[in-house]
C-alpha cells in the first residue's frame, strides 16, 4: 500500500488489495476476523451511523437542532476526525476495498432521495405559485449572486490554495446562491411549516432556482467538452432526454395509473420497472456527459404525486432509503471529512463571509418585495432565513469537487464544517421565532366565527371536507337540511382530501377536471359531479365551490384554516377518521381532525357517518335530535338546530339536559346564557309542528347517560357540543376514547350506543380566552339582522 500521511483519507492513494470472493464472514470457528470481509463492515457502519446518529439526536433535539445536523455529526464522529484517530478503527472501519462499496451505496442513496423528493412536489401547483412570486425568487437568486462575485473580485483571491484557472470559485459562487427545493422542503418538513405561509413562498422560489440550476448543469455540460460539435452532440442528447421523459415516459406512467382499480395500489412489477427504468436513464445521463442525478430529478418531476402511482412508490421505497441507504451516504461525507486538515483559519472567515454575504443578498431582496407580497417584515426576514439553509445537494457537490481535486481536504473540510454551523444556527431560530397560528393579524383583530354570530339574512358559507365517495350523501343530506333559501343562499366549498406521503408540498387549489369527459372518471370528479348535480336539484340556491386539497394529513389543516379565514366561513364540517386507518403508515384523518379543531378560527363539526338518508330531493326527509346541556359548543348545536328548524322535511327533537352539580361563577354565566337561548329557541318553535323541546334533569353523569340511552335508532343524525360548562363533565374529558368528541359525543359515537346506527355531528366552537370575545359569543344566536 502506499504511504499516507497521518489521518490522511485513503480515496487520493493508489492501493493494491486483495478482493477475495468471500464478501461475507464464514463463522467464529473458523477463527477469522469477520471485519477482514466486505459485508460485515457494511453492516456495521449501518448499524454504527444509525446508533451514533440516534444519540446526537436525543441529546441535540432539546437544543432544536434537525436531523442533517444530527447526521452529519454522526459521519465526522465515525471518520478519522473522532475515532479515525485510532490507527486500527480506522483500518478495520474505512479499508481501502470497502471504498467503492461505500460510495457506490452513497451514490444510488443520494439519486433516490432526489427522486422521491421531486415524485412529491406537485410541479404544475407549484409552478402556478411561482407566477406569484417570480420577482422574489429572481432577486433572491441575482443579489446573492452580485454582491458574492463582488466579495471575490475585492478580495483577489478566492481560496488560499488554488491554482488559476480553477473553475472551483466561481462553481461555489453559484451553488452559494442558489436555494434548492429538495434542501428547503426536508428541513420545512421536519418543522412542520410545509403548508404555513412561508412554506409556500420558499418552496414556490426555490422551483424557480431548480430552473436556473438546470440550465446551469446545461451550461457545464457544454464547457467540460473539448470540441464545439461534442458540445453541441451533448447538448442535444440531453434535450432529446428531457423530451422523451416528458412525452414517452410520463404517458406510459398515466397508462399504468389507468390499469390500476380504483382504491388499488400499483401492482408490484409496475413499481420495480419503473425504478429499474429510471436507473438506465440514469446511466443514458451519465453517458451523455450529465450525472446520474439530473436523470432521478427528471424522472420525479413526471412521474404523478399522489396514489396511486407515487404514494405506491414512495411506500416501498422510503424506509428502506432513509433508515440504510442515507446513512450511510453520511457516513462516506464523514470518512472524507478530516477536521485536523482545517489549519488555515482564514480559509474559514472567507466561508463565512460568503454564507453572510449570501444571506444578505437574499434579506435584502426578501425586504424590498415584501411590501408589495402583503408580507410582514419578520416573515420576510425568515424567509431569508430558509432560503439560506444548505443540505444534501451542497454535501453532493462537495463531494464531486473532492473527486475532481479541484479542492483539497481542508476546503471539503471546512465546507462541510460550514454547513453544519449554517444549519444549527438557522433552524432552532425558525423554530423559535415563527408561529403560522399568527400569521393573519386581521383575523385575531375580528375574532372568531360561528354559527350563532352569522345573520340568517346573508349568504351562509359552509367547507364541508370530503375523504371519500361515502361521504357525500351524508355531507349532501346535512347541507339540504341547513334550508338554503333566497334570503339565506348556501355556499359550499367542497374539498375533496387526498392524502399523499409525507413531505410534499401541500396544494389546495380550486377543481376543474371534472368538466372534462373521460371514460374513467377519477373519485374527485365523481365527488364534486355529486354536489354540482345536487346544487342544480336543490329546492334553495346552493352555490358549490369544488376544491382538492393534495397533502399529508398532518399539513391539510392550514391551507383549509386560511381559506376559512379568506372567505369568513362560520363552519368546517369534516369527516371522522374511521378506527380502520389508526394503522396507516401515512398517518390518518385523525391528524386532521385535531389540528383542524385546534387552528380553525371558526366552528368544527366532525360527522362520525352512519350513513344517512338518501339526498334525492323528491323523497328528502331528515330526522335530527340535538342534546344540549351548558356551554357555547351546546349553543352552535342549537343555531344549527334553529337554521334547520325553517326546512319543511327535517323533524328535531332537542333534549335540554339539565345537570345538577357544584358550578363556578364561569359555569354559571356560562348557563344563564344557554337558559336564555333555549328559551329563545322555544318561542321562535312555539307553533312548529316538527320541533319538539324535551327537558331532562339529571343529578350525576350516570343518569345522562342513562338518560342518552333511551334513545332509538330512529334518527338520522344528533348532534352535540364537544365541551360543555360543567365540572363533572370537564373532569371525564380525558378518560374518554377519542377526546376530539368529548365526553358525549364520543359515548354516543360508539358502536354499541343504539346499535351504531345513529351518525353524531360534534360542534366545537374555537374558543378565545378574553372578555371581549366571551361578550361576542354571548349575543343573542337568533338575530335576523
């Protein structure tokens, strides 16, 4: 083997070793060190950099530090700047025929990353959003670029070190500038700031900069050839590519989606096909003068998001990437990355220099937009901040300027060193300082909305949220039931929510493809066909406003919460997860069911669905019971009940529980405001012949129950506030199964409660701890002015 200085990295050597056959170890009785063969090493660098990497997280997350930073502590920890000190780890670790082992896995982790990352961004959504925010994303991009080539040419000299004519500077200049969406979303996804505010315009400005740097990789595609017609052959072949994926490729994936049952997951071989055929454009890339990479990322921008291509596709492929593959991509960033090398601090201030420099760029440019985006100043100022996160392409690059030795070990060194600092500074202050729940000041200024604050004379706006097809009649039967007439239109923005895997981009925007025709209609457009038929037929004016919310369930609750806000909607009627789903690796509806009641500025309604009547009009009949016993979540059930209470076809029978007990002063005003509203409610019912009134006294919670017992299966539906005003009830709320019902709404809920046959509508009101909005909620619920 060749000499090597002390802690020297083994890569630049020229070595000679002995490649047995036998990869894996025989057994401990045949007396041989297991680390003499490849496979075992493997292993135990997997197992090494997942425990390492487990550690430093428990011991960093309190500290708000993310996962990257975890991961690349855990690599230098394993390479020679921590135990690599150690002569014989570092040779029984890192030996030199376990090199290509380890880089090809890193390579094959890195290209499958960026190909399920781009498989999850919804490029058409994203590129509308850009239309917004183009001007921002161009200065973001062309200020940092300015003022780092100007830091450049007054310092004369780049990096100490380099030759001349080393294309390293100016390479640097432009990966500093840039701001890459693969980099943004895993670090807005492990905040869970994807679908917030600035989510949305960083990921929006970073596609922008995948186009730049697209054209950029065209660009050096060219200069790295010898000849003009070998640049220009070049060129062309990677055009023609592109070319191919969009109008070869991408129609094969749709032929596969249309080959797959509605509610079926891709067939396996469709899966591994598509995998295999990405990996031979990869290799068509590299052949062509461009890198594996650029064939992943374009095959993830055409194959569709969503189930059931892409969710099936990311299903099967990510544990396996992110709990074997990355880590050890970590590891081989590691193995490279000598601290000791780093002697030469000035090197380092003009790092730092350049990744300040570079943050001001985009500061300033996230300051002078921000005006003219509605945006406030301390969100431009994190956006700048985000913007500024480095990640997994700049550790790729690092590593790509390492093989082609246009840098040394001290400037991959300090490279990675800087990434680490850059990463464990920002996020903890993003974490810290940005809260999405206040983003929209005229909402905290206004107030909350509700049900009965909402004139009955006035338009009635109403999101209903739709998971599946057996939803709808339920959803269409309640709408009916809310009497829309033409002193009081209904407006219903229907959404229909696909779930989709984790870390996409949320998307909520407006439907259109259900006015195509198609032979096979997708469920969204035989959703939204069920309401838009049901707004032709209805008996009142009913407006449908269709919509597709594409997202995590974990993210859908702000785009729905900001769009209840943007149209001042007093209702969000969702579906209740169904105990099937408490399994899902994607997460399930729950999720949405408790972030949506803990943001939305108005009231909830979860509709557990027993399935209720049929919403043909000619034969609509509906019969609903509403149990009210103390606090404003028992108020919106009633407005509910005095809305339906005008329809011709909708019986109520609303049962007044009165709950004997010892109650605070809160409580007691809190009850003198339900005594007077049912009284009200009562007066305006006194001559109809389908309300009915029924006043129960109970002493404990025992005989509520018994009391909510008693009734049959006859109705369609009950509804029932989540909280009420009472200590015994209060004290039960967290023994109950599902606390997002409450305390009756989840004993009513249950399947042996009147044979399962009863759907439950549970209302909570989003509550505000202060004088002036207990004063607002406390106004009379049957005003007609």
């Amino acid at each position: 083997m060749a000499s090597t200085t002390p802690n020297a990295t083994l890569v630049s050597s020229t070595v000679c070793v002995f490649l047995n056959k036998n990869l894996h170890y025989n057994s401990m009785f045949w007396k041989e060190n297991p680390l003499n063969h490849i496979f075992p090493v493997l292993m135990l660098q997997v197992i090494l950099s997942v425990l390492v990497f487990r550690v430093i997280h428990v011991i960093l997350r309190p500290l708000k530090q993310p996962k990257l930073v975890c991961h690349l502590l855990a690599g230098v920890i394993l390479g020679p700047s921590v135990l690599g000190r150690n002569k014989a780890y570092m040779e029984s670790m890192f030996p030199a025929k376990e090199e290509v082992v380890i880089a090809t896995l890193s390579q094959v982790a890195s290209n499958l990353y960026t190909f399920i990352v781009c498989i999850k961004m919804d490029t058409i959504m994203l590129t509308k959003a850009a239309k917004h925010t183009w001007k921002l994303g161009v200065c973001c991009l062309a200020f940092p670029i300015v003022l780092i080539v100007s830091v450049d040419m007054a310092k004369q000299r780049f990096f100490p070190g380099l030759n001349p004519g080393n294309p390293f500077p100016v390479q640097f200049s432009v990966v500093s500038s840039l701001s890459y969406f693969i980099v943004v979303t895993r670090a807005l996804d492990e905040l869970n700031l994807l679908s917030s505010e600035l989510g949305r315009i960083s990921s929006s400005i970073t596609m922008l900069n995948e186009v730049v740097s697209a054209a950029f990789v065209i660009i050096g595609i060219a200069t790295v050839q010898k000849e003009a017609k070998s640049a220009f052959l070049a060129i062309l072949s990677l055009c023609s590519f592109i070319v191919f994926a969009l109008f070869v490729a991408r129609p094969m994936l749709y032929w596969v989606i249309k080959q797959t049952p509605k509610g079926k997951p891709v067939k396996e071989s469709y899966v591994v096909t598509i995998l295999l055929s990405t990996f031979v454009m990869g290799v068509t890339t590299d052949a062509i003068g461009a890198s594996f990479g650029g064939a992943f990322m374009v095959m993830g921008f055409i194959t569709p998001d969503g189930p059931p291509l892409g969710t099936t596709i990311i299903r099967k492929s990510e544990l396996i990437l992110h709990e074997f593959f990355l880590p050890l991509f970590f590891v081989q960033i590691g193995y490279f990355t000598d601290l000791s090398a780093i002697k030469n601090w000035g090197e380092c201030a003009t790092f730092a220099t350049i990744v300040i420099v570079g943050y001001i760029g985009r500061l300033i440019a996230c300051l002078v937009f921000a005006s003219s985006m509605s945006m406030r100043k301390s969100t431009a100022v994190l956006l700048s901040l985000v913007l500024s996160l480095q990640g997994l392409v700049e550790l790729i690059q690092s590593i790509q300027w390492r093989h082609l030795q246009l840098i040394d070990d001290q400037t991959y060194a300090t490279s990675v060193v800087s990434i680490i600092v850059v990463n464990a500074i920002i996020t903890p202050i993003i974490e810290i300082l940005y809260k999405p729940a206040v983003e929209n000041f005229d909402v905290l200024r206004l107030g909350t909305r509700s049900l009965g604050t909402t004139s009955n004379v006035g338009e009635l706006r109403i999101i209903t949220c739709i998971q599946d097809e057996d939803n709808v009649p339920s959803i269409i039967s309640l709408l009916e039931a809310l009497n829309p007439q033409e002193i009081s239109p209904l407006y219903a923005y229907v959404i229909h929510l696909v779930a989709v895997a984790s870390q996409s981009v949320p998307t909520l925007a407006p439907y259109k493809n259900h006015l195509r025709k198609f032979v096979r209609p997708s469920v969204s457009d035989n959703i939204i066909r069920a309401f838009l038929n049901y707004s032709e037929h209805s008996k009142g004016p009913v407006q449908i406003q269709p919509f597709q919310m594409i997202s995590p369930y974990k993210y859908m609750h702000q785009p729905i919460s900001r769009l209840s806000d943007r149209i001042h909607a007093p209702l969000i009627i969702v579906p209740f997860f169904k105990s099937g789903e408490a399994h899902n690796i994607d997460g399930t509806l729950r999720i949405f069911n408790t972030n949506i009641q803990a943001t939305a500025k108005c009231t909830v309604g979860l509709l557990v669905d027993r399935g209720l009547r049929s919403s043909i009009l000619t034969t609509f009949s509906y019969n609903m019971a509403v149990i009210f016993i103390s606090g404003s979540d028992d108020r919106e059930a009633l407005a509910l009940a005095s809305r339906a209470s005008c329809q011709p076809n909708v019986s109520i029978t609303v049962f007044r529980i009165n709950l004997g007990g010892t109650y605070t002063l809160e409580d007691q005003i809190e009850k003198e405001a339900d005594n007077a509203l049912f009284r009200d409610f009562e007066a305006m019912n006194i001559n109809n012949g389908r309300v009915e009134c029924v006043e129960w006294m109970a002493d404990d919670i025992e005989e509520v129950m018994k009391a909510l017992r008693s009734l049959k299966s006859e109705y369609d539906l009950v509804v029932v506030g989540k909280h009420h005003a009472n200590p015994e009830l209060q004290a039960l709320e967290s023994w109950v199964q599902y606390s997002e019902l409450g305390v009756i709404g989840d004993a009513i809920a249950t399947l042996d409660f009147s044979g399962g046959k009863m759907s439950v509508l549970v209302l909570e009101h989003h509550h505000r701890h202060d004088d002036n909005q207990r004063k607002f909620d406390n106004c009379s619920y049957f005003s007609f002015t």
